[in-house]
C-alpha cells in the first residue's frame, strides 16, 4: 500500500522536472514508458525498507491507539509472540527484496541510466577518458592518455610486458584505433629488453591483436548497478586485476545487495518498539519519529557510501555500519518495548 502511495507520486513529480526536455528531445513514447516502468523499480528497491519502516509504525500505532496491545498483553501473550508475525512478514519481504537486488533491479538500472544520459543529461560523461591506466592480465600492462568511447580511438598508448618483476617489452604508439577484429597503432614502436642489448622495432603503422577490449577501458561509472550479482562478482575480480579506481565504487554496491534484506528486520523492529507503545500525541508523534529514524538511516547510508567510493574507507564497513548502529538501536529499543 506504503508503495503504490508515493511510487505515483515520485513518477509525477519526476515527470514535471523532466517534462520539458522529453518534448524538447521528442522521446518516443515507448521510451517514456519504459524509463518509468524501470524508475518504479528502481526506486522501490531502493527504499523498500523506508516503506516497511513507515507502514509498520503506521499500523502498529493503529493497534495501540486502540488499545489493542494491552489487550493482546493482557491476556498472558508474550511480547515475542505478538513480535512473532511481524518478523515472519519481513522474512518474506526480505527474500523479494533479495531476489529483486540480485536479479530484477540490476536490469531496471541499467535501463533507467541509459535513459537518463541519452536523453536528460545530453550524453554527459560517464566514463573516464583520460589518463587511463589498466592491468589487462597477469603480464600486461597499458596506459592511454585519452580515448574516445564512440570512435574508439585512443592517443599516446603504451603496452608494457612484465615476466615477473622483469620488463621484457614495451610497445608505444602515437594512436591506437580498435577495428573491430584488430587495433591499428600509428607511429609504432616495439622495444624488447635483453641481457645484453635491446632491439628496437618501428613503424609508421601496425595492426596487432591485443589482449584487450576496448570497452573495457571505459567501463561507465554505472556498471556495477547494472549487472546481476553472479556477473558483478567477475567483474570486479578482473576489475581488481586491472588495478580500477573505482573498485570501492563496485564493492559498495554489491555488499548492498545483503545489507539490504538485513535492514529490513531490523526497521521492522525499530517501529514495532516505538510504536507498540500508546502516546499521548496518538499516531503523529510516532510517525514523526519514524520518519526522522528513516531520515537518519538514509544519510548515515549515503554518507558511508560516498565515503567508501571517493576514499580507501573499507566498502563492508561503510555498508554495513548503518545496520550495526540501527542494530544496537533496535536491540535497546525491543528492551525497553518488552519491560
């Protein structure tokens, strides 16, 4: 219910942002469409434990008002027996949250990005182009000092081949252009190391076959969202190969993936202790501490998740700290509800 009040509401206010250059673009329809059908998604995974969060308090101050608890209590029910349907309500919301993290959403990401950068952000960069330096492999090393993602050209590249700690050979070149099948290099020069001397290669163009993709030099900043967990799980193990900047970006999104389910009992049993309790302000002042719990659990998420992308704090820690402090708030707030 909690989803199908506000998920009309975000696409509408979405929509009277965005207006404008969906008919100064001339999107197709179908694309509007589908863009708001992968929004849905997206945003319901997003904030699926704030719904719960606000619909159990939402209810459980209904029970209270009506002194419903102290009837329950009363009548010689333990205070984890009435707790017993809410948690079994969460264990099946908690596995559709999981299923829906690990498989649906990736999708409707990836679809709601690509919408929009095509279309609301005039094909804004979303890749890093510059001064890119990657590990390809065990052996292999490479370096671009630009790269276009749609020409797929690249200027001042360099290959440097280790065995070992050892440097055996490096090739340069002025640019490199992907043909499809093989990489063209102009300006090329080889120089293979030796005990005694180096022999030196060169000319004015070459075609190789190199042990690389050009995609995967520019991967885009949303990848890791995108992709199911089994895929995201090779991805950043080759992207930790390839020596990525981004890797706390990638981590930081597939530790959310369990983080999330675990939140869910544990905002579930932040507002049944808050809220089994009657007040003299009835259901507004418990959902007004609701909502600034929800408020709080939001940007402590947000603040530890910018900090694991943009600094060598650990990504586990980062998403799973919200969930630890939350934890201990829900394990004294249960204390206090059951004396």
């Amino acid at each position: 219910m909690m989803l199908l009040l506000f998920i009309p509401i975000g696409i509408t206010v979405n929509l009277a942002e965005k207006i404008g250059k969906i008919l100064e673009r001339e999107v197709p329809f179908s694309a509007v469409a589908q863009y708001y059908l992968d929004f849905t998604i997206y945003f319901a995974n997003l904030l699926f434990p704030i719904f719960l969060f606000l619909s159990v308090i939402w209810f459980t101050s209904k029970l209270a008002n009506n002194t419903e608890i102290v009837a329950f209590l009363s009548s010689g029910v333990s205070f984890w027996r009435f707790l017993r349907p809410y948690m079994i309500g969460a264990t099946i919301i908690a596995s559709f949250a999981l299923i829906m993290g690990l498989y649906l959403a990736p999708k409707a990401s990836k679809g709601f990005n690509q919408f929009k950068y095509k279309y609301l952000k005039n094909n804004s960069k979303v890749v890093k182009t510059t001064n890119i330096f990657r590990q390809i492999n065990d052996n292999d090393y490479i370096y671009v000092s630009s790269f276009n993602p749609v020409t797929k050209r690249g200027i001042n590249f360099s290959l440097e081949h280790f065995e070992g700690n050892k440097l055996k050979y490096k090739i340069t070149a002025n640019s490199i252009v992907d043909n499809d099948t093989m990489y063209r290099l102009m300006t090329y020069s080889k120089r293979t190391f030796g005990d005694h001397e180096d022999l030196i290669e060169t000319s004015r163009r070459k075609d190789l076959i190199l042990p690389f993709d050009a995609d995967d030099l520019t991967p885009v900043e949303y990848i890791a969202e995108t992709l199911p967990y089994d895929e995201l799980t090779r991805f950043i193990k080759k992207e930790k190969q390839r020596g990525s900047s981004n890797i706390g970006r990638y981590q930081v999104v597939q530790y959310k993936k369990w983080s999330l389910p675990v939140s869910v009992f544990i905002l579930t049993i932040i507002a049944v202790s808050v809220s089994s309790i009657k007040r003299r302000g009835g259901m507004g002042v418990n959902l007004a501490f609701g909502i600034t719990i929800a408020m709080v659990y939001v940007f402590f998420d947000k603040v530890f998740g910018v900090m694991a992308e943009q600094s060598s704090f650990n990504p586990l820690l980062a998403v799973w700290f919200p969930n630890i402090v939350f934890g201990i708030l829900a394990a004294y707030l249960l204390y206090n509800a059951k004396r």
